[in-house]
C-alpha cells in the first residue's frame, strides 16, 4: 500500500472515532431528552388528573345539593303526612314521601359514589406528584452526569477534529474531495477493502457493496499508488490495511 492510501487509512481511523464520539454526545443528550419528556408527561398527567376532581367534586357538590333538596322536600311531607286530613290524603302523601325517600337514598349513594371517586383521583393525584419529584431527581443527576461527561467527549473531539485536519494535509486535494464525499454517501465509510470471491480464482469483489472488480483495478491497486473507486459504490479501494493505525 503507497503513502496516499496509509494517509487514507489514517484519516478512516479518524472519521471513525470522531464519529464515535460524536454518536456518543448526542446519545447522552437524547438520554437527558427523553428523560425530561417523561417528566412532562408528569407534569401533563397531573394538570389532567386535577382537571378530573374539579369536575367530580364539582359533580359531587351538585348531587348533595339535590340530595338536601330531598331531604327538605321529605321534612314537608312528613308535615303533610300529620296534617293530613282523610285517609285518601294520608295515603297519597305517604306514597310522594315513600317515593322521595328512596329517590333520597339513590342520591345519597350517588354522593358517596361521587366522593370516593374525588379521593381516588387526589391519591392518584398524589402518587403522581412522588413520581414527579423523583423524576426531577433523576433528570437533575442525569444532566450532571451528562455535562461532566461530555466536557470529556467535547475535549477528545476537539483533539480528533485538530488530528483529522493534520492528517488530511498530506493527501491531495482531489483525493480529499473523493474522501469526503463518499464518506457523506456512506455514513462516513469512505474505504472498502477488496476482497477475493473465489480462493482458486482471480476473482475479486468491492468488501462495501460485494459488486465484482475488474482486474485493471487490482492491477493498479497492486503497482501503483494510486486511488481507485469502486465502480458500483465509488468506495475508495486497498487491498491490505496498514498495520498499527489508530488515534
């Protein structure tokens, strides 16, 4: 392998460890992101949760106005009742106040009913806002955690970046420019080692895409230090990587 594609190599173990890095930093970040949308789903659980006992204790409230209502209504029937002044009155208000007592204590279940469900909610309500608290914690200590990490990350960036700009100095400009773009074509796997298809042919094939390679390109790659793309995926070719390159 010539001196332009061990430049290349070099450069490939660069553009992969800075991809590392940066993989890492937006991994931490999305880790605090998501840990914060839960905490807003937290926060948007409880809004609704005391939206549902404004309206149940509101619901409450109205069914032991009626019930009240009833109870009064009753007071007057029991009067009734006493003054009542033939059996065919005494007999009519006795069955308005029989009706009215059992409709009193359908409200009266009502109530109960309503009530229970309130304090159901505010227990909801409750464990709801411990699950906040801690979920704030969490976040807090995650946010930490994440900005102490990733000043270390951000300095090992900084270093690869000012390393790959050292690096890219010794390859010509249009190689640099083939680099690039196939590095952006391929998520950032600019080189592709040539591969044999067969182990009793001469056949060989593009270890990026598995496309078959003409022999011109093996030839050239084997005498001359020259770059030569994949015809299929324009990946930049070597046929042995160098030994001992790394950052």
């Amino acid at each position: 392998m010539g001196a332009t594609l061990d430049a290349l190599h070099r450069l490939q173990t660069i553009e992969d460890a800075l991809r590392e890095v940066r993989r890492q930093i937006e991994s931490k970040v999305r880790g605090v992101q998501a840990q914060k949308r839960r905490l807003a789903r937290l926060e948007q659980e409880i809004a609704e949760t005391d939206i549902q006992i404004r309206q149940a204790q509101s619901g409450a409230d109205k069914l032991e106005l009626d019930r009240k209502s009833h109870e009064a209504h009753i007071a007057k029937l029991r009067d009734a009742l006493n003054q009542a002044k033939s059996n065919k009155e005494y007999a009519a208000v006795l069955t308005q106040l029989n009706i009215d007592k059992a409709n009193a204590l359908k409200l009266e279940d009502a109530v109960l009913a309503g009530l229970g469900k309130v304090d159901e909610l505010k227990k909801r309500r409750q464990q709801l806002r411990e699950s906040l608290e801690t979920e704030r914690a969490r976040v807090a200590a995650a946010e930490l955690e994440t900005e102490r990490e990733s000043a270390g990350l951000k300095a090992r960036l900084a270093q690869l970046e000012a390393d790959r700009e050292q690096a890219a100095e010794g390859i010509p400009p249009e190689t640099l420019q083939a680099f690039e773009r196939t590095c952006e074509h391929h998520d950032g796997e600019a080189l592709a080692q040539v591969q044999r298809a067969h182990p009793k042919r001469s056949d060989y094939i593009c270890g990026g895409c598995n496309m078959g390679l003409p022999l011109e390109i093996i030839n050239a790659l084997q005498s001359r230090d020259l770059v030569q793309q994949c015809p299929n995926c324009r990946r930049i070719l070597y046929i042995d990587a160098p030994g001992g390159v790394s950052v």
